[in-house]
C-alpha cells in the first residue's frame, strides 16, 4: 500500500540486517526528484498511519533533509515508538543532479550496521554501475549497467564481491504506454521471472494514464485500482491537501468496496502528513 519512498528495503529477522540489491527498476528511477513540484524545502517531516485488513493501526516518521539545490540529502526512519532505527545519507552532484553515493545506517538488536553503495556515470552522466561496501571497505558487490541511448538500464547484472555473477535483470521499454517490462534471469540464463513491474517515468506519469487511473490537475493519482495478488481487484482513491506552494501537506487513502445493501463503503487504508520547512 504505502508508496516506496527509497531504493531499498530493509528487513530486520532474528537481528540480521540486509539491504535489498540494486535492481534495474531502482537504477531507472535512483536520480529521479519526486519528494515535492514546486518550491524547494530544507526539509520535509512525514507521519503516516497506516491500517492493515484488520483495522489495526501502525504509525512511523521520516525526516527529510535537502541541500540548497533541492536534491535529498539524508532521510531518517522512526517506528511505532517515535525511535530512530534507519538513516540513509547521500552525497550528490549538484550541477548534473545525480547521486554519488549513499551511506545506510541500521540499528538492529545486535548492533549498527553500516553499508556503503558508491555510484558510477559515465562521461555523459549515464549510470554504469555501482559498487557495494561493509562497515570495514570490503566489496561485498557490485552491480554493471548498460543503458539504451535514453539512459535508461536495458541490463543490470550483478556481481559478489568477488566479480562472480550472480543473476541478471533485462528491461524493454514502451515509451508510448510510459511502461517498462522488467525480466530476472539467473547466471545460467534461467528465466525467473518477467512482469510489468514499473512506470518508466514517475514524475511524468499523469501524461500516461491506463484504464484504471484518475489524476488531479496537479498530476497527482487520486484513484486506481490494486496491482497485488490479494487486491488486484479492488479500487482505491487518494485525497490530497496542498500548501500555498503547490506541494501536498496532507494524504488519505480509501479502499472502496460495497456493503451487502449495494451501497459503496470508502475505508480509510493510510494517512500521512507533511510537514515542510522552506
């Protein structure tokens, strides 16, 4: 349900911490600015409240921060007690707008843990790849990109940190549909599996709308119906509050369904509001 904010996924089981790979989905959208339209902030403060099939209720906090460009600079996650458990930092290329490298903090039950992921671009600014750091320098992968001559990844493959071949993701583009077609495929050339898996662009998605989905004239997706296998079925709208800026401070999120009188039933599924500073 709620939308993904990073370029990873962090998953704390029996204390361990690991960070999702770098797929070729995040390198299509790893430099893209979606966190405001219009005016640049220093920083952005999101409380969301989300509600599971149950009604019961989860709460978290994201503190944005923002360099004089408008280009993230750090990001920190806070759970349900209001306790600091993730910190992503960034450092960036202001005149190209591009990422150089990020730092990922994680404070799990046995300790914290840091990794490092350093980003590669060619002479004209093209990703090629990257390569992934532990706390103490060592390589523990690496990824190699190749790109159309949009610049967009049509080939990730990634490596361990001893240069082995892992697996492969290939990516076919449909620029009139805004669509991208994402295939995994193991080191023997085993395909995995292949699913539409993203929108090329995000930013500019409201110029492409499919069947399923409304947008507001700020080109912001009010409704839409579900793409997982327990919700495909089911519709859901989106309400929005802007400041005077343009830049939306409050979001709801409604699953719609039916009572057995026929009547429509709109049930509230996330909450979140942002706080921006100028």
């Amino acid at each position: 349900m709620r939308k993904l904010i990073c370029i990873f996924i962090i998953t704390v089981i029996c204390g361990q911490v690991q960070s999702q790979n770098l797929s070729i989905i995040d390198a299509l959208h790893l430099n893209e600015e979606l966190d405001y339209k219009t005016r640049k902030p220093t920083r952005i403060i999101e409380r969301n409240t989300s509600f599971d099939l149950n009604d019961k209720e989860s709460n978290d906090k994201t503190i944005k921060h923002f360099d004089g460009a408008g280009l993230l600079l750090s990001y920190e996650f806070y759970g349900n007690n209001d306790s600091l458990f993730a910190r992503v930092t960034y450092v960036n290329d202001t005149v190209n707008r591009t990422k150089l490298s990020r730092v990922l903090e994680v404070w799990a039950r046995n300790g914290l843990h840091r990794e490092t992921s350093i980003y590669t671009y060619s002479a004209s600014n093209i990703l090629e790849g990257t390569t992934d750091l532990d706390d103490k320098g060592n390589i523990i992968r690496r990824t190699k990109i190749i790109c159309n001559d949009k610049g967009h990844p049509t080939q990730l493959s990634l490596l361990d940190g001893n240069g082995k071949l892992f697996n492969k993701e290939r990516a076919t583009y449909f620029y009139n549909t805004n669509k991208v077609l994402k295939t995994a495929e193991t080191s023997d050339g085993i395909v995995l599996s292949s699913e539409d898996s993203s929108k090329i662009s995000l930013k500019y998605q409201s110029n492409f709308p499919n069947k399923y989905e409304v947008f507001n004239r700020n080109g912001d997706l009010v409704r839409w119906k579900g793409k997982n296998f327990i919700d495909k079925d089911i519709d859901y709208e989106r309400e929005y509050v802007y400041d005077e800026y343009g830049n939306w401070i409050e979001s709801k999120i409604f699953q719609l369904t039916r009572g057995t009188d026929g009547k429509p039933i709109r049930k509230i599924r996330q909450k979140v509001m942002r706080e921006f500073n100028y």
